[in-house]
C-alpha cells in the first residue's frame, strides 16, 4: 500500500494532482508511481493536463517528483493563502 496522504480533487476550476508521502517513506519513488497512475486515470477521463501547486522549499517535489513527470514550471501563485509554484502536467496520449 503506498502511503500517500493526498489525492486528486477538483481545484480552482481544474483538477490538481497532488501528492504527499508519510514521513520515512519519502525518496521511494512512491509519489511518482502514484502520480503516473493519476495520470492515466485522468486521461481516461478525456482530461488533457493536470496542474500541480508546491511550496517554494519543497526541492524533492519540484526537482525529483514533477520534473520527472515531464511538468512545466509556470509562474507562482498564492494558493489558500500560501506561495506556491505552479507546474502543468502534460497527459500521455
């Protein structure tokens, strides 16, 4: 079972794909696995992209985990009252 604290919800008028891990289980490649599967369910879904919003100080999340999902960085925003980065993720055809 992976240990993900967060799933897909309907934000802002779009769907965000998002992703947090339990402490300790943090650099398994779970985040990534998860998205990949959120990413074909959306497809299936006739979505065309999904959005990601992290905090600035959270690398892991912008280096390994989006970056490596092929999500383009977009320009900040301020979600629920926090900065965050923006990234558009691109769905598999």
């Amino acid at each position: 079972m992976i240990p993900m604290l967060d799933s897909v919800r309907l934000v802002l008028r779009g769907w965000r794909n998002g992703w947090s891990l339990c402490k300790g289980f943090e650099g398994k490649g779970y985040a990534i696995e998860a998205a990949r599967r959120v990413q074909l369910w959306a497809h299936e879904k006739g979505l065309q992209a999904l959005m990601s919003f992290v905090h600035p100080e959270n690398l892991p999340s912008q280096s390994s985990v989006a970056k490596r999902l092929g999500a383009t960085l977009l320009s900040p925003t301020i979600l629920r009252g926090e900065p965050r980065l923006r990234f558009r993720h691109i769905l598999p055809s």
